[in-house]
C-alpha cells in the first residue's frame, strides 16, 4: 500500500511504528512541518519524510490525516486540488464531521473516519470506523490497516461520540480500574510493583479469555465462583457499592460532556 501519515504527530508516529512493523507498505510518505522531528523514521526503506504535503499526496493513495483540528479545513483545501479517483481518505480528527470533510473535498471523495485509542502505541487500539457512501466501497483497507494496529469495528458515524467514551475514554476507565487493583493487592501484602504487575496481567487475561472464547462476560464469572467462596463474596460486595452502576454513570456522564461540546461546536 503506498499510504501517506500527513501531520505525523504522536498518533501518526505510533500508526507509522504499527505499519513498517507489519511490514504493511509499498511506500510510507510522513509529513510534519518540523522533519527534524521524525529523525526515528531516517534509513526506513522505502520510508520519506518530508514537509510538502502535496508531493506525499501525489505519490500515495491512501491518505491518513493526524493534524491538529484547527489545521485539518486549511490542509484539506491544500490538497484537494491534487486528489484523484484513486485516493482514499481517512481521518484521524475526533469530531470533524464526514460532511465537513465532503465540503471541503467533495462528497465523490472515499472519506472514512478513524477513531483509534492510545493503545494503537503498542499495537493494541480498538478502532472504530465509518464513512460516506463513497468511502464504504474502500473500508476494507481502512480495517486492514488497523488491524494491523489493533482491531477495528466499522459502525454508523451517529455512534462516533459514544465510542469516542467507550475506547478512547475508556482507557482512563480501565487505567483506573487497574490502579484499584494495585491498590488492593498493596493492602493485600504485595510491594507496588508485584501489585501492579498482578493487576496488569490478570486484567490482560481477562479480556483475552472473552476475546479467544467468545464467551459472555457472565460465563467466564461462573467459571471462576463457587458456592459460599471468595469471589462470589468479593463480588457481590462490590455490587452493593455500586461498581457497575457507577462505571455505567459515568460513562454516560461522559458521553453527555462530549455530546455538549458538540452542540456547542455548531
């Protein structure tokens, strides 16, 4: 694939990191106004850094956007003058509308957003995406090359802002859920970094026991109680204190603040 990371910040260094390291490219053009920035990318073969966003349009056909959200309308007007039929679009830019986009370029355009998490920094973002009508004949390649980097899911854009809550927010969430654990493993009787380690890997487990199995959380839950043990104990203690309740407010909370900042926006 000849792609180009136009506005290789840190999302775009990490999506850069995720593509040569699966060896996913023909060519990889990675503009920043400042290449003495991208010196890690220097002696990639097949790798060219460079500050003219036109010339990396012209020599790519994918085309991921990671600027700044006050730079994206003045990019976009830049090179759109350069776009042919062979370009796909992809977005990076929380909260810029597809229509917003097909303004600026035109709505004949494959434009498809991308909403990935910091985990795409280790290869391990939940992405999702969406398009126009246009960009859902090239979504294909957009999933190939975040699974690459992760995993993706393609949904409607109207759910854009709750998934921006679910994966992107929810890092901080399951940050948080993490420290709780380290935290009770230290009152347990485990130095901070045993404690962590344990928190880490057992959280690790967890999710990859529902991702290789394809249970329902409940199933794997049953697996682990026994009647009048621990965990069930541990468990519904935590009920009576409100852990899903509270996870659930919050982020609805969440999603609300986001949604206002939105309606705001316009």
């Amino acid at each position: 694939m000849k792609i180009a990371i136009i506005g290789t910040g840190n999302l775009g260094q990490s999506i850069a990191k995720g593509l040569i390291t699966n060896n996913a490219i023909t060519s990889l053009y990675l503009t920043k106004r400042n290449v003495a920035e991208l010196t890690d990318f220097e002696g990639y073969k097949n790798v060219h850094l460079t500050s003219d966003n036109i010339k990396a349009v012209a020599a790519s056909d994918i085309l991921i956007f990671a600027v700044q959200p006050a730079h994206f309308e003045g990019i976009l007007k830049i090179v759109k003058p350069h776009l042919t039929e062979k370009h796909v679009l992809i977005s990076t830019i929380t909260g810029y509308a597809i229509s917003k986009i097909e303004e600026e370029v035109g709505a004949e355009q494959f434009i498809i957003r991308a909403m990935p998490n910091t985990a795409i920094a280790v290869g391990k973002s939940m992405t999702c995406l969406c398009s126009n009508a246009q960009g859902a004949k090239r979504i294909k390649i957009a999933e190939a090359i975040f699974n690459r980097l992760g995993h993706s899911l393609s949904i409607p854009e109207v759910q854009m802002q709750a998934a921006t809550v679910i994966c992107a927010s929810g890092v901080a969430f399951w940050m948080r859920l993490i420290r709780a654990t380290t935290q009770a493993a230290v009152q347990l009787g485990f130095d901070a970094k045993e404690a962590q380690e344990l928190a880490m890997y057992t959280s690790e487990g967890a999710a990859n026991l529902l991702i290789t199995n394809g249970n329902h959380p409940e199933e794997e839950i049953d697996r682990v109680t026994t009647p009048k043990g621990c965990t069930i104990e541990g468990l519904n203690q935590m009920e009576h204190q409100g852990l899903s309740s509270s996870l659930i407010q919050g982020m609805v909370a969440s999603f609300n603040k986001i949604s206002n900042i939105k309606k705001e926006q316009i």
